[in-house]
C-alpha cells in the first residue's frame, strides 16, 4: 500500500536517530529529538499512557517498512544501516504483547497520537512469553503454550543503553514493599517500541518494561513472562504491581515528565499507591508517616487525582482486579495499607480490595467506551455517576482498512485527504458513491479470495499434519475431499474475539435443526469462519470454543452441505485484518449490556463490511435505522440490565431464534439484490468510519487531558468533535 502521497523524501541515512539511550531507526533525527524534546519538558506538557497490554503487530501496519519498500531499498553499503534495512524487511512482524480488544485499542489509540503528533508516551511490560499460543485439536479443543519470540530480532523495538557505559542495557531500579518499610529493589531493562506516524515526521515511544533478568527471582519471574498469567492469585496481584510500581522510576531515570498519566483500565492503578506516598513525604517528611491523620492521607489522594485519567473497559467481573485484605498485607507496607483502607475499600466485599472503586475514587476524569457502557457503568458505581463520561472506541483507520480497499479510496476525488482525515468519508457525492461502488465490489471480491485461500491453506496443512502429529485437525471440512473446501463468492460470515462466556460465539448453532433448515429452504451456501482464544484458566470459554468444533459436522450433514463452518487457529491482528475485510458480514453476538464497546466490527465497518449484531457496545450508534447492518435479539433499557453471566443468564433460546429470523432477509440481500447489499456497504464507508476511528477518539481524549498544543493541532481536534460528541447521545 502506498501511504506516502505527499513523498517523505530524503535519503536513508537520515533514518537513523539517537540519543543518550541508544541509537534507533524509523525517524529522522530532527523528528527524534522534537518529540523527545516535548516529553521532557520542565512544564510537563504530555501524557503517559498505561496499559497492561498493547497491541502492534508489525504486520498489520509498519510505516518504516513500506517506505523501504516504495523507495526499493534493500541493502546498503554501511553495515550499520544494511543490519538495519534487513531486521526490518526481513525481521519477525510479531510483538504478542496483547490477548485481545484492550491491547488492540491501546496500540490504535497510541498510532493515532502518533499521526497526529500529540504528545504522549506509552508505559506497559514485556512479556517473553507473550500471551500464549493457540494450537487445536478437535478431541481436545484449545492447547496453550508458551509463545517463542525474540524482542532482540524484532524490529521497532530497541532495548535502551545505560548512558554511563552503553554497551550496557539501562537498568531501572524500582521498590517493592514485601510486608517491610524497606522496599526490596527489584532491577528491569526497557525496551522502546517506535510507534511511528504514517508520514514518518512523529512518533510515540512505548517503554516496555522487561523484567525477566538472568538474576531476577522467581516472584519476579514468574508474573513477568506472560501477560494474564492466573496460575495464582499472588502471581496476578504482582504482575499489576510490576506495572504500577514501574511507572514512576521510569519516568525520573528517562527524565520525561508527563503531568498527567492514564490509565487504560485499571491495572496500573498502584501508580497511585507511589504518588501519594511522595506527596505525603514532600508535606510532611519521611518521619511523620505514623503520625499522620486520615485527612491528610485524603488530601494527598486528592492532589494525586487531578493527575489521572481513567478508562474503565468493561462490566464483566473479570475485568476487575480483587485482592484479599490479608493477600495484600504480605506485599505493601503499613502505609499503603492505610491508603487502601481508606480508598481501595469494597462496598459489598470487606475483606478485598476493589482496584476499580479504586480508580474511581482517584482521578481527575473517567470514561467508559461507549454510551451504552457509560449508562451501565453508571449503573454498576452510582455513587460516581456524575463523573462518568463517554467516549466511544475507535480503530486506526490505516491499520484496518485493507490495500485493495485504500486503493479504491485513492481514486474519489473528495477522500483526497481519507489517510490524515477519516472524517472525509462523509463528504462522498452520489456521483462519487456511483464509481466507488463497482470499485468496491471488485476490492471486496479480492479481499474475499484472499481469505477464502488462506482457509483452504489452512485445511491442507492441518491435514499433512494429522499425519506427522498427534494432532487431530479442528477441522471436519478437512478430513473432506478438496472439492468440498471454500468457493469465494459465497455468503461469508465472520466472527473472531476472545471467547468469553458472555461474548456467546455459539449463539447461533443454538439451533443448528433451524439454521440448516433455514439454508436448505433458500438453497443457499453459507460459510461460517471462527477465530479466537480462550483465556487458558478460562474452563467454560473453552468448552465454547470446543462447541464450535462439535458443531461442524452437524451442520454441514443437517444444511446437505450448504452451512460451513470452520475454526481458524491462532487468532491475532494478521487473522482479523484478512477477516474483516474478507468477509460478507461481521458478527457480533454477545449478551447485552456485556460488550462494553466491542471493536472488531468497527474494523469491519471500515471496510464497509456490514455488521449482523446484538444492540450493545458500539452498535447502538453504528447501526443508523439499519443503514448499516442488522440488529437482533434482547434489546431492553439499561435499567432492566442483567448483567449475569451465569449460564442460565445468557439469553440463549430468545436471541438465537432472533438471528435466525432476521437471517434469510440477509442472504437474499446478498444473492438476489446484491446492489442493495453494494448500499449497506457504502453507508459504513459514509456513516461509520468518520466516527468509529480513533483519530476521533484520540481528539476526545485530548479535550480531557488539558495540553497546550499549536493552533493547527487545536483546530483539527476541534473539528474532530464538532463532528461527534460521545457524550451528547443519550440511549434509547
Ligand atoms: C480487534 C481485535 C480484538 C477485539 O475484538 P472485539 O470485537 O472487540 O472483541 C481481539 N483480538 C484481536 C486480535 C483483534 O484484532
């Protein structure tokens, strides 16, 4: 894809940057030390930005590399620059760094910063065992295990140098209060992600925090090499403590100086812990700790507030971090008890501590990611209702919207702009409408064989494996001759997230008599492509996962063939890229009020792929009276809200029979009235990516976050939201 129209031009060498953490490739120097320069100033006029995970896989957006590749460099003479040229056309294109939406929306979130040159800065670990990886077998189901990648070899990311001797790795040295008033210094490295804009003139670092030193101990250890790691409670309660704790060493030993942190959901929330305890020694000293009054303690927390910002992601139990009183006591200190007593306190549970009333109590703002999610946040924290915002989700237009697409979108005059200002996909004319739509057709037909041959791919090489494993292919299709596998063309419905309970990826096979039924009576094929994984401690997301599997020959034997449905191993941002463009429809099938926003369907919409959804999350304001997509199933107020998971809770009978209705006014759309179909794809481009992209996003954040920034940047933001307001909306 050529994302380059305005030329960035000027010779390689220039791409090679440094400063006194090292030296780096991606941006030219000048670029290097302006950015580097607005994040150390005294002033402390930008943003760090804290997540547990953050999603940016190389493959699926990597502005260093297409300039390479446009400009066809593949070597040079200096082996300096020729070491640097290779890791980046040929090096890994994997950082699984992140299980699913939060960390997909942290790294759109920071590209779109990036492209916009806000000035912000990213704080997260670095997990050398990634999340896990995901093999199936249809007997079992999901096998996890350790994901083998190498930071050392991956490109955009540098582990910074000790600038006192730099052929040593920077050494952060952060306390941990183990039950003693004398912290125990744990020691971490830093590698630096380039999180580099489209045009190569900015960027915001993202600092991963690399704890897994030869020497370190196994409490350490353990928490550090793989995110969401749940084997204990203790291994999870440190690993949000290496997040927190981090933060602030960080920021000193690098010398940046943001005045405001956020915090993506609240797993870094101990960061809060480390403030107040400095604001209470900058007041009253190291020696009065004992002596303070609990007024005192609250008045620091309140000074520490008007530091943080705060995003709640979910209402899901999971989501939020408890940890016993007693758990709590053997890793923090009499003073951080303290804190906790008076600020972590659970209203219903009193011997936990509640990280989310937590967050609630401690920052300057918070929002929720869609309408409907701020109306049951409020809900699910009354007493905080009144500071509850909205701001809805977005995706990074330039990460999803695939080449065959952008390349149509190049050719209409008025999406001249479509790259820096998604917003222009609202000015499209009828007549413009008219030539894109063929165009569109034509990109949407490649799109679909791509995918449809990298299914067929996969059914082949899990058949050769049968034979040199023990694993049992996940799938039926491919224990059939080849001549029954994938046809483009046909009706092709998506669906792939992480398998939760509540996110109800067997919804539609609640009937599978039904729906085979529903497929012979129109005599029309339909193929159904599954992706995604189950959280390893997760017992019933997995069995839904292995229901999937089940389901296959069922439906291929009940529908004579015209249903097919198939599971797609090993779901990252690579596979969902392939699949939202891909596809004929996205589905989205959770229990309402439970998908906070959901984002997979706005990747799709920026293809124009319609989605097929329950009205929660972000489709409550991205289905425009049909416009755009379906809606079935349960739809009630936010006040009715069940927001149980158990699973006679979930809705099953009532919202499958409610897809199954809506299903053959579908397929006909698509076979008999295919430019009607064409339409409900042009009203995504037109309705929903001017909305559901985190440019937009992004400029709703910095209204919050009180940055002085130059004119141009103020006028683009303000033009952002003149366009939509997340929190004008109020629910039906
Ligand atoms: C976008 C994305 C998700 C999030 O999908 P939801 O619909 O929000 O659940 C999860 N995993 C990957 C790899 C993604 O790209």
């Amino acid at each position: 894809m050529d994302i380059y129209p305005s030329g960035s031009s000027f010779p390689i060498e220039q791409l090679i940057c440094a400063n006194r953490f090292g030296t780096f490739f991606g941006v030219p120097q000048h670029v290097f030390d302006r950015v580097w320069g607005q994040l150390t100033r005294p002033d402390g006029n930008s943003i760090a930005y804290v997540s547990m995970e953050i999603g940016a896989d190389p493959d699926v957006l990597h502005p260093v590399r297409d300039w390479l590749e446009q400009k066809r460099i593949k070597g040079h003479a200096n082996p300096r620059i020729d070491g640097f040229v290779r890791k980046y056309i040929f090096g890994p294109r994997k950082i699984p760094n992140y299980s699913g939406g939060l960390g997909v929306l942290a790294g759109d979130t920071l590209k779109s910063f990036a492209d916009m040159h806000v000035p912000v800065l990213a704080i997260s670990l670095l997990y050398r065992e990634g999340y896990f990886s995901q093999i199936v077998d249809s007997k079992i189901g999901q096998i996890d295990y350790a994901t083998r990648w190498t930071p050392e070899s991956t490109p955009t990311l540098f582990q910074l140098r000790n600038p006192e001797a730099p052929d040593q790795p920077l050494v952060l040295e952060i306390p941990f209060y183990n039950g003693q008033l004398n912290p125990t210094v744990v020691k971490a490295h830093v590698w630096m992600k380039l999180e580099i804009a489209a045009e190569l003139d900015s960027f915001v670092p993202e600092f991963l925090i690399d704890y897994s030193l030869p020497d370190a101990p196994l409490w350490v250890t353990e928490p550090a090499y793989q995110l969401y790691n749940a084997k204990s409670v203790i291994i999870k309660a440190n690993q949000r403590r290496m997040l927190g704790f981090a933060i602030l060493p960080l920021l000193e030993t690098l010398g940046c100086t943001p005045r405001t942190i956020h915090l993506n959901e609240q797993h870094g929330i101990t960061v809060t812990l480390s403030l107040i305890l400095q604001e209470l020694h900058d007041t009253f000293g190291e020696a009065a700790l004992d002596q303070i009054a609990d007024a005192d303690i609250l008045a620091a927390a309140e000074r520490v507030s008007r530091k943080i910002v705060y995003t709640i992601h979910t209402p899901v139990k999971a989501g939020h971090d408890r940890f016993s009183r007693e758990l709590y006591s053997g890793i923090s200190h009499g003073a951080f008890q303290r804190i906790l007593n008076l600020l972590a306190h659970d209203e219903d549970e009193s011997h936990e501590y509640n990280f989310t009333a937590m967050a609630m109590r401690i920052n300057r703002a918070v929002n929720s990611v869609s309408r409907l999610h701020r109306d049951v946040t409020r809900k699910q924290f009354p007493a905080f209702a009144d500071k509850i915002k909205a701001i809805t989700n977005g995706v990074h237009h330039l990460t999803w919207i695939s080449a065959q697409r952008a390349a149509c979108f190049d050719r209409i005059p008025s999406l001249r702009a479509w790259r820096t200002d998604p917003s222009c996909f609202g000015a499209i004319t009828g007549q413009e409408a008219a030539a894109l739509a063929p165009m569109l057709d034509a990109a949407w037909r490649t799109d679909n064989r791509l995918l449809i041959d990298y299914a067929n791919a996969m059914l082949k090489s899990h058949r050769e494996q049968m034979v040199e494993t023990w694993i049992d292919p996940p799938n039926h299709l491919s224990s059939l001759p080849e001549a029954e596998w994938f046809r483009p063309g046909v009706f092709t419905i998506g669906f792939a997230r992480r398998f939760s309970t509540y996110k109800r990826a067997d919804l539609i096979f609640d009937d599978i008599c039904r729906l085979a039924d529903i497929l012979i009576a129109l005599n029309r094929p339909v193929n159904f492509l599954f992706a995604g994984k189950a959280h390893p401690a997760d017992e019933p997301g997995k069995s839904v996962l292995k229901l999937i599997l089940d389901n296959q020959e069922e439906l291929y034997v009940r529908s004579r063939g015209l249903g097919k449905l198939v599971f797609i191993p090993g779901y990252d941002m690579q596979i969902a890229k392939l699949m939202v463009s891909g596809v004929h429809a996205w589905l989205n099938s959770p229990k309402r009020p439970l998908e906070a926003s959901g984002t997979s369907g706005m990747k799709a919409a920026m293809n124009g792929v319609p989605n097929i959804s329950i009205m929660d999350g972000w489709w409550v304001e991205g289905y425009h009276g049909g416009q755009t997509g379906w809606k079935f199933g349960y739809e009630g107020p936010v006040e009715d809200a069940d927001l149980s998971e158990a699973p006679d809770a979930l809705l099953y009978t009532e919202d499958a029979a409610a897809f199954y209705q809506i299903l053959p006014a579908i397929l006909e759309s698509f076979y008999d009235r295919p430019e009607s179909y064409l339409e409900c794809a042009l009203n995504n481009l037109r309705l929903n990516i001017p909305i559901f992209n985190t440019h937009r996003m992004a400029a709703e954040y910095v209204a919050q976050y009180g940055l002085r920034l130059p004119r141009e940047l103020e006028e683009s933001i303000a033009r952002f939201r003149r366009l939509y307001q997340s929190e004008e909306g109020t629910m039906p």
